[in-house]
C-alpha cells in the first residue's frame, strides 16, 4: 500500500542529495511529458515487501547463483527449503537482471505458476511476488504475453480471502493490462471484471485491497486503445456503485483509495461511452458532493498533501458528464450551490502550485454555465457573489484567463440583468486590462464579452469609454492581427454611443 | 490565499439554505431592440462569434497534461519531494498593438507608459510624438501649417529686412507696416491674416509672440528653463545631398529659413548650401563630445539638440527598438542673416512672384 507522504522508491534515490533528485524528477517528467505526447504514458507499481522497507542494498546474485536458485525451486521436495528458496529467488528478482536470466530457463514461468497454486501458502506468497516483480520488469521480453500463463490463476485469486495474496495478484494484473490490446482482450475473456467487482466486494473494509482493485481498473480502462467492449463491461458490471461508495468523505479510507476509485470514473467519463448510465448510478452527485467537502477542506485550510490527486479526476468527471443531458435534467444532483464555491476556491487555492488545476476548475464552471438552461447557475455567480473571484484570475495565463473569459461571456448572453451585473462586479476595468494583453486570444475573447456588454446597454458602453477603454480599441486597429483588428473595428462602428467621440487629449 | 468571502462561503452551518433552486434567478433574455450579432452584423458578416459551448475533454486532451503527469509521477513514486517544480501560474504579458511596434511588457504599468510616450499624440505629417495634445496642437501648426510657415516666413522678412535697410543704400518701398515690398506684394501683405503667434509652451500662460527667439527667451527668463531645453525641432541634416532635395520644411528656429518650394526669383530666401554645411561643422567642431549621426531613416529627419539633461520635447518613434536616442549638436542660437537675402540690388527683389505656394 503506498502512503503518500513516506515511500521511498529504491531505483531512484541513490543518496540523499535533494538536487540530484529534483534533477532526475525533472527529467523523469519531461520523459513522462514525451511518453504522453506518444500516446504512450503508463506506469506501473511495485509493491514493496514487509522485508524490504528498509533501503537496503540489492544483493545483486550473478548468474549462475540465480540459475541454481531457480532449479532448486524446480526441483526441490522440501516444501520449508523451497519456501526460502523461492524468498531468496524473489529477493533476486528485485535486480532486473536476474529477470532475464530467469526467464530463459525452460518452464520458469509454468513452475511458478505450479507454486503459485501449490499447498503452500507461502510458497504461494513468494511465487505471486516474483512474478509480481517479473510484471514490473523494465525489459521488453518480460512482458505480458511471456506472463500470460498466469493470469488465469491471478484472476481466480481475487476471490480469495487473503488480502496481502490478493493485492499481489491485483497490481500483477494491473501491471500487465496497458501492455497490449491482446493482453486485455485476454483478460476480459478470462473474466477479470466481474472478479474485481467480487473482490472489492469482499475487501471492502481493506484500505489497500481496494485501493489495489482501483488501480487495476484504472489500467485496464485507460490504456490506449481500449477495445469497445471494455467499458460497457465495466458499466454494467456492478462496479460503479461499489466505487462510488468508497468516494464517501469518510476519511477513514484514506487518501490513496479514493484517488484510484476517481481515476477510474474520471476514465469512464471522459470515454463518454454511456455517460447517462454513469449518471444514473449516481456517479454525478458522489463527485459533486466529495468537491463540496474538499472545497470545505481547502477553506478550513487544511490541505492535505496529495488532494490535488483526488480533486483533479473529480473535476474532469464531473466536467465531462455535465454533456451527458440537459442541465435541467441533472440538476437535482448539481443542487448545492457549494459546488460554485468550491470551484472557485480550487483555482485560488491552488494558483501558484497548480495552475493546470485551477485551470479545470473553471472549465468546469463553463460546462455549467454555458449549456441552454444555464441561467440558475449563472445567477447563483451573482447571487454567491462569485464573480468578482474570478475577474481576479484573469491576469493570469497558463490557459486561465481564456477559460475565465469563457465562463464571463457565458454570463453575459444569458441577458441585460446579467451584463449589468457582470458590470456591477467590475468587469469593465478589467477588460481594459485584458485588452492590452500580449495573448492574441486574450484580447479576442475580451472583445467578445465587451461587445455583448455594451451592446445589451448603452450605459455599459458610456461606463467603458469613462474607464478610457476607448484608445485601447483605437490602437488595436493598427494591430496586425485580424481577429482582433475585425472586431475592434466593428465594436466602434456599431456598439459605441453615437455621441462618443474620440477625444484623446480627455483621457491622459 | 482564499479569500474570507469564499471560506465563509464553504464553512457555512448547515442551517443556511445552499440550495441552488432557492437562490432567486436573474431575469433572461435582453431589451427588445437591443442588437447584437452572434450571427451576424449589420454588414452581414459575422464579426462577433462567440458562443457559450459545453467542452468535451477526452483522456488525451492537451488540457489534461499537467494532471496526468502529476497522476503518472505519484503512481512512480516521484511525486513526494519537497519542493515540487511544478509550473506555476504566470501573469500575462502585456504587447503593444501598434502595427510596426512588437514591444511587450510585463505589467499593464510599463506598457502603459510606453504607449503614453510613444504612440499618443503623434503628429501624422511627421511622425513624431508629444507629450500633450496641446503641445501636439502647437507642433501642427509651428510645422506642419503652410499658412503659419508663410506668415512666420514674413516676420522674418521683416527683422532681414530692417537689418538690411540699416546697411543698404537704396531706396526701398516702405509700407506704413515698415516692410519693404513692392506694390503687389503689398497688397497681398494686407489680405493676409494677422502676424502669427508663437505661443508660449507653458500651458496656462497664454503669452504669444512674433518669434522663435522671443518665445524662447521668455521661456527663459520668466518661465525659468533651462537654456538647452529642446525649444524647438531643428533640422539637423545629415545627408546635405539629399537634403538639398528634401527641404519642405523649415530649418533651423533661427534665420536660415528656407523656401517651401523650387526657387525661382532671384532673391528668396534661401538657405546656402555651402554655408549650412559650414555652420554644421562649426558646430561639430564646437561640441567636441558629439557622437557622429546614426544612419536614420529619412522620414525621421531627426531633432538635433539633445543633451542627456535636457528634457526631450519630443521623440522620434524608431520601431522596434528601444536604442538609446543619438546625441545632436546643441540648439543654435544665432542671429546671422543668410547671404543671399538681397534687397535692393538689381533687378526685382523680394517677394515678387513665386515662390511660395501655399
């Protein structure tokens, strides 16, 4: 079970220099950055052993000491000795080399297999761990396929009772599913849904059995190219409300549980393969509720470290499934109007650590603001006295401010009432100020909510010109951007006071 | 960090009401009449486009990044350092639009001012920028106004004139006006409007005068400034080739006043050539510290004083570039009357005929 704040990855801290582990952090992300632009961003966990949880130093085995190892397992009668043999061939294991070397041994994967399924409950143990190690190997020809002996019997193992058994064999599985297409077809044939479903069934109460059976999921539905089958299988597994329920703001749970179990409805959701039933179970009102009451966290102040990896899946969830209907028809489960607190909250929160999180934030704000009967949500803004929260995030870039004018220019085509409220929170100057921007797409934007301002009501247009927007729309004419050359242009010919002239010596 | 609106907001007792359908809801809809093109305008063409559109992200959206590489790092392990890099938010940078300047700044303040020095109150004829429009206004109509040009040309005919007459031996055709015309040119003497004004530059002190020099010597003393301040534009020319050329406009503030157009009788008032090359170089020769002259563009025919102290009156906008301004010979305060003022002499002097196109 991995805890936040204390794991500590063996391959990658040698010492404890900090710069020489941001450095590799850094270039680590920028491969991960690459990884994604290449459709091919996976990861896989290991599980750290009871016995390893010190950083001790890997006893790299040569060889043939590993070979010898192994055929003492093969052969071996003893079950106690084989026990100890297979720990010893386990801990070998943890050194990628030893991968190699094992698998080219006749039958390496068969025997433990056998030992896999064999009386013994530690030797069990033992052999789910080497090839929990070998589903974690970073060469190429230890893959799922070579693997694919056993995952029949990890499959049946969910069922089992054994919790520190079936977490092996959950994140085995979970690091097998982004290999290949074949491999999930593979596995979804063999059953592996409706045996998550049991499994997180009879672990419930596990922190980590749950949090293992959400990992998995999440493998399995978010690998590329995911078979049209995989997802309605999910949906209609039973799987949905057992994850829901573990989204309970209880926080017994812990952290780590309740992010797998978001991850895996943020990956149904944005699927949008049958978002409908998603929100029929229920899926909209659990997210919307635990945002509420990480809102009410974040601000009480007491942001725990690693929220932003819950917030972030719900976000994207309940962004997405605000498309699966009419606005009016999930309302009931939209109905706390926390929900606009929070989200506004989140990018205020998080602005300087997180940018592309607040960034989602508002996004989802204009998914609820820009729909046909979006007007409730819109004056719940005024109402709340939101607005002006957000006009303060316009200076900021990274994507921000443009969402942010999206959701204002939502706003303002709801009505007259409405621009003249946006006016009343004092939109106006701070279009000035957007409208000097460097961002062509900024200053796009800001015309366009400008332009729906002043042409709802000539007084919002008289207030721009008393806030000396009106040189700034002249010396965007000279621009050499189009976009915004067009519509300056067509903002002074039709949407001024007739009576407005250009006076530049009134306004220094 | 947040703001105590929004805490009090999300830590509100459950006794307050927070359902949305409670809250009351803004009236829809706009003003009959009320125009507004989301899908076309009074040309017919669309210029305003927006429309409020529910966003669709799929798991690979580029908005998404950020999130996922956060989500891959923790699956890694990688993600529990203690100062995480993580990007943080930037503020907008903020362009000027001018076409032809690409500056860009970071606060609304820097380019607030560079907007106020260089792009306002520019005179269009010759590119240059005031700093109020009332000095704008002045600058107009000292340079660009042919009317003024002409008129001020006469009252430099005039002090020439009386200059002359102290040494000259002829006879002149004296006008009650004391000027020394002929009869024509009398006559349009007296159509003409009134002598002009150079006004003073403080604003508020209304003072107008027949000069330059007087303008700047009240200026001076009453005004207290500063005798290298930049009075006036003077036309520093680089190239004497091609400004022989180019001379539209009118030199120095001092005496070599030039002609607004081909020279044709036999005594205008020309500048000469060689003698203004000769005064440039005196001045060169003066001013031991002055930097040569950059290679300006012609159409900024650049203003020649310009100490480091001595406040700018005005700035020639070079684009792009904020290189620092060159250094200029001093302002010239001479009083020398151009050689080729003749009066008198030979055949018909003075104003007759041609020469100044209005």
């Amino acid at each position: 079970m991995w805890r936040l704040n204390a794991v500590r990855h063996k391959a990658g801290r040698q010492g404890s220099d900090l710069e020489e582990f941001k450095f590799k952090r850094r270039e680590h992300e920028k491969e991960l950055r690459r990884a994604r632009k290449d459709s091919q961003l996976v990861s896989k966990r290991l599980l750290l052993n009871d016995d390893e949880e010190e950083d001790g130093t890997m006893d790299t085995l040569a060889s043939d000491q590993v070979v010898e190892l192994f055929n003492m397992v093969r052969h071996g009668r003893d079950l106690v000795k084989k026990e100890a043999d297979l720990r010893a061939l386990r801990k070998a294991l943890r050194s990628p080399s030893a991968h190699l070397i094992l698998i080219k041994q006749p039958n390496s994967i068969a025997i433990l297999v056998t030992n896999l399924c064999g009386p013994n409950p530690q030797c069990r143990l033992e052999a789910a761990r080497c090839l929990h190690e070998l589903s974690h190997s970073p060469h190429s020809e230890v893959d799922s396929l070579r693997l694919r002996q056993a995952t029949p019997y990890l499959i049946t193992f969910l069922s089992g009772q054994s919790p520190k058994f079936t977490e092996l064999c959950l994140y085995t599985l979970g690091n097998m599913c982004p290999d290949s297409e074949n491999v999930r077809d593979m596995l979804l044939a063999q059953g592996i849904i409706p045996a998550l479903n049991n499994c997180i069934q009879i672990h419930r109460t596990n922190l980590a059995v749950v949090e293992a059976v959400g990992f998995t999921l999440s493998q399995l539905i978010s690998a590329n190219y995911v078979t049209g089958t995989i997802i309605p299988a999910v949906l209609a597994s039973g799987l949905i409300p057992r994850l829901l329920s573990v989204l309970t703001p209880d926080s017994q749970f812990g952290l780590g549980p309740v992010i797998e179990c978001a991850w895996c409805l943020h990956y149904l959701a944005c699927s949008n393969v049958d978002n409908g039933a998603l929100v029929a179970q229920g899926t909209l009102l659990h997210c919307t509720s635990l945002l509420v009451t990480l809102g009410v966290a974040v601000a009480k102040g007491s942001i725990e470290e690693g929220i932003e990896l819950l917030i972030w899946p719900l976000l994207r969830c309940v962004g997405n499934l605000l498309l699966s209907g009419p606005l009016g028809a999930l309302q009931p489960q939209l109905n706390d109007s926390r929900l606009l607190a929070a989200l506004c909250a989140f990018p205020q929160a998080f602005l300087q650590t997180h940018p592309a999180l607040a960034r989602e934030s508002i996004w989802v704000l204009n998914n609820l603001t820009a729909a046909a009967d979006s007007s409730v949500f819109c004056s719940a803004l005024f109402y709340l006295n939101l607005v002006p929260a957000l006009i303060q995030l316009l200076p900021f870039s990274h994507g921000i401010n443009i969402m942010v004018l999206r959701v204002l220019g939502n706003i303002a085509h709801q009505g007259r009432e409405y621009c003249l409220h946006l006016a009343q929170a004092g939109l106006l100057p701070a279009l000035c100020a957007t409208l000097k921007m460097a961002d062509t797409e900024v200053v796009t934007f800001s015309l366009e909510v400008l332009g729906q301002l002043m042409a709802s009501d000539p007084q919002l247009a008289e207030e721009f010109v008393r806030q000396s927007g009106l040189p700034m729309l002249e010396a965007i004419q000279y621009s050499n951007q189009e976009t915004i050359r067009l519509r300056a242009t067509h903002l002074l010919e039709h949407h001024l006071p007739p009576h407005c002239t250009v006076d530049t010596s009134a306004s220094q | 960090m947040l703001q105590p609106e929004l805490i009090q907001l999300l830590t509100a007792s459950d006794l307050v009401d927070l359902r949305i359908d409670a809250i009351p809801k803004l009236q829809v809809g706009f003003r009959p009449g009320c125009f507004f093109s989301s899908s076309g305008s009074q040309d017919g063409e669309a210029k305003l486009t927006f429309i409020p559109q529910q966003i669709l992200l799929n798991k690979d959206h580029e908005l998404f990044e950020d999130g996922d590489i956060h989500r891959h790092l923790y699956l890694q392990n990688l993600s529990t350092c203690p100062a995480y890099d993580s990007p943080t938010a930037r503020q907008c940078e903020f362009r000027c639009y001018i076409s032809g300047c690409s500056q860009v700044f970071s606060t609304v303040e820097d380019y607030e001012h560079h907007y106020n020095t260089l792009h306002r109150h520019v005179c269009s004829s010759c590119q240059r920028s005031l700093p109020s429009a009332r000095l704008l206004d002045i600058h107009i109509q000292e340079w660009h106004d042919s009317l003024f040009s002409i008129l001020a040309e006469r009252q430099d005919m005039v002090a020439n004139i009386h200059a002359h007459k102290r040494t000259c031996t002829h006879t002149h055709y004296v006008a009650h006006s004391g000027l020394d015309l002929d009869q024509s040119m009398h006559t349009v003497f007296h159509s003409l409007s009134p002598r002009p004004k150079y006004q003073c530059l403080v604003e508020g002190c209304g003072s107008k005068f027949r000069t330059r020099d007087q303008r700047k010597d009240h200026m001076i003393k009453i005004h207290k400034y500063p005798s290298d301040f930049m009075f006036d534009k003077v036309k520093r020319i680089k190239n004497i080739k091609i400004a022989k050329k180019n001379m539209l406009q009118k030199g120095t503030s001092m005496e070599v006043s030039m002609s607004v157009s081909e020279p044709e009788g036999v005594c205008e008032v020309l500048s000469d050539q060689p003698e203004e090359e000769e005064y440039m170089e005196i001045n060169h020769s003066l001013e031991p510290g002055i930097l040569d002259p950059p290679s300006n563009p012609i159409n900024t025919v650049e203003l020649s004083t310009d100490h480091d102290t001595a406040p700018i009156l005005s700035v020639t906008i070079q684009p792009t570039t904020n290189q620092q301004r060159p250094q200029h010979n001093r302002e010239r305060h001479s009083y020398r009357v151009p050689r080729t003022v003749c009066f008198g002499q030979g055949s018909v002097q003075g104003f007759r005929g041609h020469g100044r196109r209005i």
